[in-house]
C-alpha cells in the first residue's frame, strides 16, 4: 500500500493504462517519503503477469518482493561520496542490450543519486535518450536538481511528497505500534511516513529528536553551558549533526511562523518549543540563527571538524538569542 501521493500515482498509472510509459523516470523528496517503495510498486505494475496488477501471487511479483527478479537491477554506490563509479554505469550500457529474461521490462534503478557526478551522469545520457524499448531507468534523489538539465529533460520527473498525519498514523499502527508511540513520533516527523518508522525503530534517533529539543530549551533558557552539553552529546559522527542541524532549523522556522500566525502548522520536532520560542526571539535573532545553521551544516559537509562546527552555531545562537 503506497499512502497518499494521488497525482502522482495517477500520472503512473495513467501511462500503463495507454500503454505509454515513459522509459525514465525521477522520484524527488527528502528522505522517508517512499520513493523507493513507490519505485517498486511501479514495477511490480509493469512487471505482473497476472490478472489485477500487482497481483503479488505471479512469479514476477514474488521474485521482485524478494528481490531477485532477473530484470531488476540497482546500481551500486560504488562511487565515491555515494555516486556511482564510472565503471558501474559503463557495465549498465553494455547490460541493457541484452533484453529481459522474464517479462517485456528490464529496470535500472539509481536510487539517491543525490552525488552522482556529472561524468557517469554524461555516460549514460546517451542510454537514457534511445533506450531500448524494454529498458526503463528510475532514479531517486532528494532534489531535482541533482540530475544534469539534459538527463531531466529526457525524463520524466515526479515530486514525492509527505501524507496527511492522519495516513500516516494509520501507516504506522498498521505496522503494530502503539498509538501513542505512533503519535510522539507524528509529533518529531509529521506526514514522512520512513522517518516515523526510523523514529520507531531507532534510538539513536530519538536520541537526537530529545537533543534537539534540549538544545530549543537551553536557548529558551539562556543556557549556553546546556546548550554546549546538548551540542557535545552528538558525538563525532556527521549523520547525527546533519539530523540535528536539519531539526533545529525546523523548529526556528516553526517559531517564526508562529509569531505571524498562532495557528501555523510546525514541521519541526518540537512544537511546545516552537512556541515559547516565538514568544522569546526576535525575528532579527531566529534569522541570526538560521544562518549559523547553514553555516555549520556547509562545515559539515566540507567536513570541518564537527565540535568546532557546533561549538561555533553555540556562540552564535547565544549571541543571537
Ligand atoms: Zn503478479
């Protein structure tokens, strides 16, 4: 079951109602909106031998399930930063002339090409623009614009956006959680149905929605000796400070909706925050520390040393606040 997401569910199946598929395709949004799971529902529509499609009892169906369907391939990541290596997507071009071993279809999927460089991008235009009639590639990524202007404009690119909380409550107690475990992690992550379940499933992330929120409260607080602890907490690893990062501009963001309206909806992880927050900054400030955010996730990615990165935003949202 693919939740919410209606124009795109219908621009897909209205191809393979025609017959008309395109023979590429990008699924963009951050991560946890199922564009992966949508991706494979694609296929599995395509790919089904059986009567109302997918039918999840075919051969196809339950080779793709397992993921072994001869037919299916997903690049590696054998690139450096995550991409794909010049190599991997010279072997896809002399592969995709062979033709499918199943069906009519055979799939190369590049699933978060959010760091494929523009070399292997170039490598495999050529395969994109005439590709054999069985042949279709999928890409996923978190932006668009990660895809060279030519590729994309050989494809066919579609938005994956978050469900109502109210799917995505019914999404997560359909998995089995309790309702209120399936309501405080609505409350960190709203309608992204994968950062729920991460939520759920992980402690190391409601670790750092916890931190995130002490690090809101600190500042509330005027609390620098805190804020620092919260900030120290993250340890060395960069995944966890980019979460952080990507929480606590949330939830500036959230507070400075609230000041204009009372009523906004927050996309952050702390909504209690939020608002007193809104009631404590002054739009000049929240903006002071919306920058050192940016400042310190482009550190990060520039791999800066991490505490010096998140000892520097510390200063700057004391400063600010
Ligand atoms: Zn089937």
């Amino acid at each position: 079951m693919f939740y919410g997401n209606k124009p795109v569910l219908e621009t897909l199946h209205g191809m393979l109602r025609q017959d008309r598929a395109a023979h590429g395709f990008l699924f963009y949004g951050e991560a946890g909106l199922g564009k992966k799971t949508l991706a494979k529902q694609f296929m599995a529509e395509m790919l089904c031998t059986g009567t109302d499609k997918p039918c999840g009892q075919c051969k196809s169906c339950r080779m793709l399930a397992d993921g072994v369907h001869p037919d299916v391939r997903y690049a590696e990541h054998t690139g450096k930063r995550g991409g794909f290596s010049v190599e991997t997507v010279r072997e896809i071009g002399m592969d995709l002339v062979s033709p499918p071993n199943e069906g009519k279809a055979k799939f190369y999927l590049f699933c978060d090409c959010d760091n494929m460089d523009a070399r292997s991008q170039n490598l495999l235009l050529k395969a994109v623009e005439e590709p054999p009639e069985y042949v279709y590639f999928i890409f996923t990524a978190a932006a668009p614009t990660v895809l060279l202007p030519t590729v994309r404009s050989r494809i066919i690119s579609l938005a994956v956006t978050p469900v109502t909380e109210q799917q995505c409550f019914q999404a997560l107690t359909e998995r089995g959680y309790a309702p209120e475990a399936c309501q405080e992690a609505l409350d960190a992550f709203h309608g992204n149905i994968g950062q729920c379940l991460n939520f759920l499933e992980k402690e190391e992330i409601r670790g750092i929605v916890g931190l995130t929120k002490s690090a809101i409260n600190s500042i509330i607080n005027r609390n620098e000796y805190a804020l620092l602890q919260a900030a120290a907490s993250l340890g060395k690893e960069r995944e966890p400070a980019m979460l952080f990062l990507t929480l606590f501009d949330r939830t500036l963001r959230d507070a400075m909706a609230l000041k204009y309206d009372a009523g906004a909806a927050c996309i952050g992880c702390d909504a209690a925050g939020a608002a007193r927050l809104s009631e404590r900054l002054s739009t000049a400030a929240a903006q002071t520390m919306h920058l050192a955010v940016d400042k310190a996730y482009a550190a990060l990615e520039a791999n800066v040393n991490l505490p010096l990165a998140l000892s520097a935003l510390c200063a700057s949202c004391m400063d600010a606040g």
